[in-house]
C-alpha cells in the first residue's frame, strides 16, 4: 500500500482533522482522572468485578493522559516485544507506588504529581521525535515514570474509595482494569499502525514524528495547565 506523505501533508482534510483530534484531547484534560463517589458495601466478588471495570476504564476510555504515554512507548519501536519490555517496567513501577500510597505509606501531593505525570509523556514524545532508535536506558526512564503514574492511580483510586472488607482485593483488580487497558491500547496501536506501516519507510517520518509531535504538544498544555490549577 502506498502513501503519498506529502499529500497527506497539505491535504485540508487531514489538517482540519489533525486540529480537531488536538481541541478534543485537550478539552478532555479535566476528565483524565474521574472522580467516583463512594461506593455501597458489596460482596468481594461483586467489589472484584466493579474495581476491575473502574481500572479498564480508568485507561479506556477515559484515561487519555495514560493512552498518549502508552501510545508514545510504541511508536518509537514498533514490535510488540520492546513495548511489551517497557509495559513490564512500568508495571511493576506503578503498582508498587499504587500500592504504598493506598496503604499510607506514602502520600504524595496531587499538584506535584499530576504535573510530572504530563511532563513525562512530553518526555517520552520528545524522545521519539529527537531519538531515531530505541535506547537501552528506556526501560529505566519508563520505571521511574511509572513511580510517578502510580501514584497517580492512587490519587483518582482514593477518590474513588476501597471497600474495607475487600480492601486489597479491590485494589488488586483495579491494577488488573489498568493492564488490561493498557494492553487493549497497545494491540490497537499494533494492528492500526504497527503491523499496516511499521516496515514502511515512510514510517518514522509519516507517523513517528507528526504523532509524537502532537503528543507533546497536549502533553506541554496538560502541564501548564495543572500546574496553574
């Protein structure tokens, strides 16, 4: 299948297209993290199900900060093994700082993390645009970034509420929701792009680059923005 990249460069459509993908996900920022009341008493197994579903959808839909950073992993490198290396680090980095925080150990500051968490997804978006190869030292950054997002999940987790009876249950199927949202967005990011372009040659300049540089540039509004609020 071939591409015309500098048609689709000048094309109105795709143009008008490209703003309009741009005014939605930033209009969306105050929805990143959904504020949900808490919840009556419930059997675990109902309290299992219902945490399970809050972390999908913590992820999809409503999660597009998480999605760009997701997103911004794969582009880079578009084989499934890299990104599946660095889904591993950040989850084992954001479910020991998840954990920590829902049990007190630490409580980090929404104003201090919800920025950071912004500015690593300008971080990973820049690095694709200026990087044209994925380094080795990325599964260390994506750990660390993970720290930062699970307490993240924390902050929108303790709004949400845990059942006392099924506290650590609960808190386990709600990281579960998270990975399997963080999957569904890395296999749709695989079957669209990935497995249709990733061989092409017109890839890194086609998708990598305008993507990446949409990416940061929401991620760049995201953090102004909290960091005034």
């Amino acid at each position: 299948m071939n591409i015309n990249y500098k048609c689709l460069s000048t094309n109105p459509f795709y143009i008008k297209a490209g703003f309009f993908v741009l005014f939605v996900l930033l209009s969306q920022q105050l929805w990143a993290h959904v504020i949900v009341g808490e919840l009556e008493k419930m059997s675990k197994a109902e309290a299992g199900l219902v945490y399970l579903e809050m972390g999908y959808k913590h992820i999809l839909p409503l999660g597009f900060d998480h999605i760009l950073f997701v997103l911004s992993l794969y582009l880079l490198s578009p084989k499934l093994k890299p990104v599946l290396w660095q889904a591993t680090a950040f989850t084992i980095a954001h479910s020991v700082t998840l954990g920590l925080a829902m049990y007190h150990v630490i409580n980090p500051p929404t104003r201090i993390v919800e920025p950071l968490i912004a500015l690593s997804i300008m971080y990973v978006a820049l690095e694709n645009i200026l990087s044209p190869r994925l380094k080795a030292t990325r599964v260390g950054v994506v750990f660390l970034f993970g720290l930062v997002h699970g307490m993240g999940f924390a902050g929108a987790l303790g709004q949400m509420g845990l059942p006392q009876d099924a506290y650590l249950l609960s808190l386990v199927m709600f990281n579960v929701g998270v990975e399997l949202g963080q999957l569904t967005v890395i296999l749709l990011a695989y079957f669209l792009l990935a497995k249709r372009f990733g061989d092409k040659l017109f890839y890194r300049k086609a998708i990598v680059i305008p993507l990446s540089s949409l990416i940061a540039i929401v991620a760049c509004v995201w953090t102004i923005q909290r960091i005034l609020l």
